[in-house]
C-alpha cells in the first residue's frame, strides 16, 4: 500500500502476513504442521500427512469417483481445472483450524 500510495500512507500493520510473499509458500505449511503436532501429537500430525497423501494420489491416479466417494462431494470435479483449488481449500480449513485452536492453547 504504501508503494503504491506513498502520499497517503505512513506506515502499516499486518497482524497475520508473511513479510516476503511467495507462490508455494511451503513454511508455513511447516508451522500448520508444528501447530497441529503441538496440540494434537505427532499421531494427529501424521493423519493430517496421510489424509493428503491419499488425496494427491488419488488426484494422480485421475480417480475423480473415488474422490467423488472418499469426499461425499455434490458432484464430481474436473481434475485438471479444480484438484488445485479443492487442495487450497481444505489446506485453507486446516490452517483456520489451527490458528484457532493454537490461539486457545496458549
């Protein structure tokens, strides 16, 4: 912001931003998994690894009834136009969950 409009902006605050923005920002993966180990154990850690696991096989395997199935999803996706984004997705519910949950535990 300040870059783009250093006219009228001083300074500002980001309570919850990475400092250097980067395409697969593979850290912070590594702090949800320190997150989830911390409050639910390495055996909770490894079966949030294994679910993902199971999930990019299947996605490479281009088994969209089997993910059809494993997910009970309204219908099926189009591999190559939303595997990405349904990644993103339940990455994105993992991640809410624990940054609240570590919020509690503190």
């Amino acid at each position: 912001m300040r870059l783009k409009y250093p006219h009228l902006v001083n300074g500002a605050w980001a309570s919850s931003a990475p400092v250097n923005a980067q395409i697969d920002f593979l850290e912070y993966k590594e702090v949800m998994t320190e997150g989830i180990t911390r409050i639910g154990g390495d055996e909770c850690a490894a079966t949030f690894e294994n679910a993902f696991k199971q999930l990019e096989e299947i996605v490479d395997e281009g088994n969209t009834t089997k993910l059809y199935v494993a997910l009970r999803l309204c219908g099926p996706l189009n591999l190559t136009k939303d595997a990405a984004h349904m990644f993103y997705e339940l990455s994105d519910i993992v991640a809410g969950l624990v940054q609240t949950l570590s919020l509690i535990h503190i």
